[in-house]
C-alpha cells in the first residue's frame, strides 16, 4: 500500500493538535482519510497503541469540535507492511461549518481543504456554509459570534417572571440542539451588533441638530433606552375646558409604544445599517430597514395582515407580554390618535418601513410654549448664565413642566456634562460646566 498526501489524504507519524484542523477541513469539504502512523513522505512508521490514538482522536474530536461531527468519523486499525497505523475516514458533515470550539466561527477557527493543505476559511466562506445548511431565515442561522452573554436578557425575563436557561434557549431558537448560538441569540445578547440611531432636529427639517443618540447592546436595552429618549422628549401640554384642566402628551404613549416595538421586530436584520428614530417639532419618525414581505402590500398591513419577518424574535417578545397577536401594532397606533384630528402616515418602499407619529399639541401650542417645549435644554443653560446657579423649582417654573418630567431633563443634562450638582437635598443646586 502506498501512502501520499493529496486533496483527500493526509498523513500524520503520530497524534498531533492539528489533526483537528485536518478533520474539520475534511468535515467542511468533500471528506478525506486521515493515516496516524505514516510519515509525510509516505514512509510507514506505525504505531505501538493503536487504540488508545485511536481513543485519543475520539476524545479531540468529541470535546473540542463544534458541532459534532462524531457521527461522520469511522476508525480502523490497519495492518500494513507489519505495523499497526490508525485509518479515520471522515465523510462530509450535514452541519457545516465546523470549527474549532476555544476558535468559534471565525477564520481561525474554521478551517477547509485546499489542495494539499488545511487552510482557514475566508468570511465569506463560513457565512456560504452556514447559508446552505442552515438555509435563509436570518435569526434560525448559527452566529458568527459565539462568546455571547445575556445580562440585559435575563434581567427583562426574570422581570417577567419567565425561566431563561439552556432549555428555554434551545426552545425559544435562541441556541440550537447542539448548543449552537442563533443570530436569535445574537440580537438577544449583549453583543448584538446591530443599533438603533436617533436624532433630534430643531423645527421640521434636518437642518439643525439638537442632539443625537446611538443605541446599542441587546434589543432589550434598546428597547428600554430609545423609549426612554423618546418619552423624556414627550412634552405634556395642558388646556382647559371651563374649569377643568386636560393635559395630554405630543405623542400617545401606546402608539410610541407600538412603533418602537414594529421597529425592532420586523427590521430585516440580514443588513448592517442601524435603524432610524428622528424627533422633529411636529413628529416622530420610526424607519426600520426592510420593506414588506414578498406578496404582503400596505393595504394589507392597515387591514390587520401581518406576515412576521421574524417569527422566533416576535415570539419571545410575544412570551414576555411585549406584543400580542400579530397584526395589532398598527391598528392601536392609529387607534391612539382617535380624536385628535391628527392621523399617523405609514410609508413603504421595497427596503424601508416608515411609521410617522404627528404631534398631537402643535397645533394647540402657541409660539412661544412651543419654542419653549423645542429648547428646554438651552432655556436652562440661559438661566443658569444669568443667575449662576439655578434650583429644581426654577427650572420647572420656567419650562411650564412637572417634577417627574425636570427631572429627566436634568438626569440627562448632568449625564451629558452640561450641569454640575452642589449640594444635596432642599440645597440642591445646578451650576454650568466650566
């Protein structure tokens, strides 16, 4: 029997840590025959335990390939020329790519059959792989990713009272049967990479920057942080009928509500780019990436017809009371605004969805509360020049505004460095940066 290297054979003197390499490459490729006992050239130098390599092998595979390509791998002890070499035929796995698992699935970790060598597998390669085995559903395919944790996701299931360990991973899609993380996992974990940019623009153009934000980490906090960004930014305007008093916010909270939440749920996250929440003196608008599912029309969707792009993520948010039944988000947007005289715009092109909430008091506000209500922060800053230091009282008397809602324009004017705190309790007192 003649022995040589070639795209199929590869030929190791004893038991080595590249050998895994060599059978993942086989794993992800056409299959080969990997010979433990034999030399490069060719040359038979046999082995004196031939189980227990063979054993040995079992063991590397086992414990340190992902997925498991056990099954692929048969054994033989071979007699050849008098000496004992161990045989392992490696056939091509059902669940490519494989990898090394301290590696993940990254170029390093991944390795396939080229000519005569074991080389790593580009970007593009891996994300071929897992296409054809795991098929097109974004959030259904393994991650590229792996070292992922899930403290923001735990803390949103524990706050609902809802079990979040490995079954309920395996069961939600979040990790698959082998303990593989999701692209599910991914938008889930605090490594998620995709974000959610917002702006707010002076008056009704994007002339003029008022302030930005970009939210990142795990949808859950997106989720948590863009609406509170939005809900600091909701005035709450009053007027009066006769005698009594009717406040009522710019912005329905249910509908800020659902439009975040279509946001983050129906966005196609097979792209990169961030979503967008821009805030204008007149309205909000909500674009995510992705049009409309093939054969689904605008029509449809006002209708109550909804079609989910992403059934394992609506799901989970389904599961901790976050949505209801499919197709409702829209229908209590434009059942908030019952009423006002106003109503929301939905807008559609083949690779956006656009949701416009009006602003219900812009039409109730005078100039000046509205210019006011426009540029809390600098009305501050103004006051603040004047009389060198300013208390809460103050600027809630300026501003026209409620304790709750000072209180979040000075949490974020002191987050973003603009005031100091002196003082504490009653004396508590806000001074300008230096």
């Amino acid at each position: 029997m003649v022995f040589q290297e070639s795209e199929t054979v590869e030929l190791k003197s004893v038991v080595v840590e590249d050998i895994k390499k060599e059978i993942i490459a086989f794993a992800n490729c056409e299959g080969g025959k990997l010979y433990i006992g034999v030399q490069d050239d060719g040359t038979v130098v046999g082995l004196d335990d031939p189980d227990g390599v063979a054993l040995q092998v079992s063991n590397m595979v086992r414990d340190e390939i992902k997925p498991d390509v056990t099954m692929f791998l048969r054994y033989m002890t071979v007699d050849v020329q008098g000496k004992k070499i161990v045989a392992i035929d490696i056939q091509q796995g059902t669940e490519r790519p494989y990898y090394i698992a301290k590696k993940g699935l990254r170029p390093e970790g991944v390795y396939v059959r080229q000519g005569y060598s074991s080389v790593p597998a580009t970007n593009t390669m891996i994300r071929r792989m897992i296409k054809e085995t795991d098929g097109d559903h974004f959030e259904e395919m393994r991650s590229l990713e792996q070292n992922l944790t899930f403290d923001a996701a735990k803390k949103e299931f524990a706050a609902c009272k809802v079990p979040f360990g490995i079954p309920q991973m395996k069961t939600l899609g979040i990790m698959n049967h082998d303990g593989i993380y999701t692209n599910l996992g991914l938008l889930l974990s605090d490594q998620c990479v995709h974000t959610i940019k917002a702006a707010v623009f002076e008056g009704t153009t994007q002339n003029e920057f008022k302030d930005r934000r970009e939210f990142s980490g795990s949808l859950f906090c997106q989720m948590n942080e863009a609406y509170d960004y939005i809900d600091f930014r909701n005035q709450n305007h009053s007027t009066f009928s006769k005698l009594r008093r009717i406040d009522r916010r710019d912005y329905p909270e249910e509908a800020v509500r659902e439009a975040l939440l279509n946001l983050l749920v129906h966005r196609e996250y097979s792209f990169r780019a961030s979503s967008f929440i821009s805030i204008y003196a007149d309205r909000i608008e909500f674009t995510s990436i992705g049009g409309l599912i093939s054969g689904v029309t605008l029509q449809d969707v006002m209708m109550g017809i909804s079609v989910c792009r992403n059934t394992k993520l609506a799901n989970v948010f389904y599961r901790l009371e976050l949505i209801e039944a499919y197709g409702t988000g829209i229908r209590k947007i434009m059942e908030a605004y019952e009423g006002s005289g106003q109503k929301p715009k939905i807008e559609v092109t083949e690779n956006a969805f656009k949701i416009t909430l009006p602003n219900r008091n812009v039409n109730y506000a005078d100039n000046a509360v509205l210019e006011a209500a426009e540029k809390p922060e600098a009305n501050v800053i103004e006051l603040a020049k004047e009389k060198g230091s300013i208390s809460r009282k103050e600027i809630e008397k300026l501003l026209g505004v409620s304790q709750s809602t000072c209180g979040r324009l000075l949490k974020q004017m002191l987050i973003t460095g603009k005031l100091v705190q002196q003082g504490k309790g009653k004396n508590t007192r806000y001074v300008l940066q230096n």
